[in-house]
C-alpha cells in the first residue's frame, strides 16, 4: 500500500528552516571575508545577531513541526497497513464463503465490512470521505414511498440504514426503489411482526427492521424456510419475551 507523500505545508516549513540555516551561514561566511575595520563589524555583527536569532528561532520550529509530522505520518500509515490486512482478511473469507456456499447472511455481513473498511481506507489515503453511492435524499425518498415510514426519520437515521442494507448488496438507488415495490415483501414483515411481537398493523416495522428482513427477503426469496428464520429471530427479541410470556 502506496503511503501518500507528506503534506506540502510541512515541505514548505522544513524548506524554509533549511533555508535560514543557509542564510546564516552567509552571513557569517560574508561576515570573514567583507569586512575589514572593527567599526564595520561591529554593525554587521548587531544585525547578523538579531538576524541570527529570528533564523535560529525558524529553524528550531521547522524540526520540532517535522518530528511532529513524522509521528503523524506514521500513526496514519499504521492505520492504512491494519486496514489493508483486514481487506485481504475479507477477501480471504469471502472466497472461502463462496466456496463453501455460506448463507447470504454471512455473505452480505462480510461484504458490508468490506465497503467499510475500504471507505475508511479511501478517507485515509484521499484525505477526504467517499460519497456512498446511496445518498441520504435517495435513500429517504425511496422509503417515504412505505406509508407510515417519516422521510425525516429516514433521512436522520440514514447512514445506519444504509449500512443494514449494504449487508444484503442494496447500495445503489436503483436496489431500494425495488426492495420498497415489492409490496409482498412489506406485507411479509407485517404479518410476522403482527402475529409476533403484537405490533399495531397500521404501523408494524421500522425503516431498521425494513433495511434488515427486506433486505433478506429481497436476495434469499419469500421462501418458508427464509420466513421461519425471521420468525425465530424474533422470538429471541426482548420485545417477543414482553409481548408473549
């Protein structure tokens, strides 16, 4: 992994402490050689002192700057090295899923950290953070389409939604505008959180719940066996043990 080289204002700073030291030593080569009375020197050497001060000054700030930079540098590339090693660490587990034919569960979390990682990586090197191919207005407006789903909860929850969906490969707008058609997947949830956790049916799940049991729904099919496996995680909810016992 390719270290970005050193910000420029700390170049500028190092090559202006330099350049003071080269000043100094003029000066006082100048000093040896120009001057030949004690009156003239005399002169010279009040200004070369005070001048000498101000580069002395300069320069002790331009290697106390870089040691602090260098330090920084390297905190930075420590953290760029662990995020590379668990990218291959990722991608290792993922062939290895793919091989072995995991659930898409599995899949879905391996690749979320994935676009984490990677995202966190990208800001490192760039100095600045990715914008997520979903943004919060696509996302917000595209699940205002669900009735009792508010587009300013959405909107202010965004990025946790995001970040459930990304499980299951729904990062584009395209993705979510047909995970929110698919009414038979919302009527799905509803019945389960109805009959499970007692929920109100004019408002049965949260855009949370949605991102997550939509989301499976969506790639692994309204399948009975898909179904029960809802069914079963909710009953392991402190919800269904209030609601049920």
């Amino acid at each position: 992994m390719k270290i970005p080289d050193a910000p420029f204002s700390w170049k500028l700073l190092v090559g202006l402490s330099v350049g003071a030291l080269a000043i100094w030593a003029l000066y006082l080569v100048i000093a040896k050689a120009a001057f030949c009375t004690w009156q003239e020197a005399g002169v010279f050497g009040d200004t070369f002192g005070a001048l000498s001060s101000l580069f002395s000054i300069l320069a002790f700030a331009g290697v106390l700057f870089s040691l602090f930079q260098d330090r920084k540098e390297r905190s930075k590339s420590a953290r760029i090295e662990a995020y590379d090693a668990l990218l291959r660490s990722i991608e290792t587990q993922l062939s290895a899923a793919e091989r072995s034919g995991a659930d898409a569960l599995a899949v879905g979390d391996l690749l979320a950290k994935q676009r984490l990682y990677s995202e966190e990586l990208e800001t490192l090197l760039t100095g600045k953070r990715a914008e997520p191919l979903l943004s919060d207005d696509a996302l917000a407006d595209a699940f205002a389409r669900v009735p009792w789903f508010s587009r300013d909860d959405v909107f202010s929850n965004a990025r946790g939604i995001r970040e459930r969906l990304q499980r299951w490969t729904i990062v584009s707008p395209e993705d979510v505008d047909a995970l929110v058609d698919r009414t038979d997947i919302r009527d799905a949830i509803a019945e389960l959180y109805v009959k499970e956790l007692k929920r109100d049916p004019k408002k049965p799940f949260d855009p949370d719940a949605f991102a997550v049991w939509g989301g499976m729904f969506f790639r692994q099919g309204l399948t009975p066996s898909v179904r029960e496996h809802v069914r079963m995680a909710l009953r392991k909810s402190s919800e269904w043990r209030t609601r049920n016992l």
